[in-house]
C-alpha cells in the first residue's frame, strides 16, 4: 500500500515537472530567436568580432606577409632600415597586439561559455521532459493491454459460460 501511495505521490510530481518543462518550452518557442545577438553589449559585440577576425586564416594570411615583408623590408638595403635586426619595433609591435587581443578573445570565449552553458541546461530539460514523455506514453500502453487483457478474460468466460450451458 505504501509503495501504491509513493508511485502515486511520484507520479503526480513528475507531472508537475512535465507541465512546467512544456510551459518553458512553449514560451522558448514563442521567443524570437534574433532577439539573442541584440541582446549583446557593444564591448561583447567588439569582443566577438575581434574574435572572429584573428581566428580565421585569412588574418593569418595577411599578418605572415606583412611580417615578411616587414623584415624583407629591414634586411634588404632597398628602404631605409626604419627597425634593423633584431626587430625591436617589431616585437613591441606583436606585443602591443598580442596584449589587446587576448582579453578580447577570453572576453568572446566567456560569453561563449555562458551561451553554451546554457544550451547544456536547455538539453537537459529536454531530455527530463522526453524521458517523461516516454514513461507517460508506456503507462498509456500498459493500461490500454490492461483493459484489452480484461476485455479478453471476460470474453472467454463468458464464452466457456456459453459452453457449459451447452
């Protein structure tokens, strides 16, 4: 009797978390999906492009040939030796950027891990919500076999019913 009051009692508490999961799902849904990068402060959005911009192989392209230019440019006599070896105006120059670029790219890697963070919880709801789905669908099944099983215990009793009389 007490196992019968517990399933019950966890019964109705998981459909109380099945109706909440549906709410926030519904309203996920209604939400507009653009609404997201709006939602950005100017400094994230700088953050990201400056990201974005040193991350790609085009940036990496364009700063390997100015740097060989650079010192192709220092070492030949065909311009004057502006930053002779070893290229101090050089390295302050990668220096000064690799010091700005690093908060700018943690800053978009934060925001990312926050979004990501996120999207983490948003699955694991998803997947409560669908394994409450399931056991939802199978206690549906167990009961409709149930009363296909009844249905079938009384026709046969009242079919060997028929045949005692007979």
């Amino acid at each position: 009797m007490d196992a019968l009051r517990l399933r019950h009692e966890l019964h109705d508490e998981e459909a109380r978390l099945l109706s909440e999961l549906r709410t926030l799902r519904r309203s996920q849904r209604a939400a507009d999906p653009t609404t997201v990068n709006t939602m950005l402060t100017p400094g994230q959005r700088v953050a990201d492009l400056v990201a974005a911009t040193m991350g790609s192989w085009r940036f990496i392209v364009i700063q390997s040939v100015l740097l060989v230019l650079w010192v192709t440019l220092n070492i030949t006599a065909y311009v004057r030796h502006w930053d002779p070896y070893p290229f101090i105006l050089l390295n302050l120059a990668l220096s000064f950027q690799a010091a700005y670029a690093a908060p700018f790219i943690m800053m978009s890697q934060n925001r990312q891990q926050d979004v990501d963070r996120r999207e983490a919880a948003n699955d694991y709801h998803i997947n409560v919500k669908a394994e409450l789905e399931i056991e939802l669908l199978h206690e549906k099944i167990d009961q409709l076999r149930d009363k296909e099983v009844l249905a079938l215990t009384q026709a046969v009793q009242s079919l060997v019913g028929l045949l005692q009389k007979s």
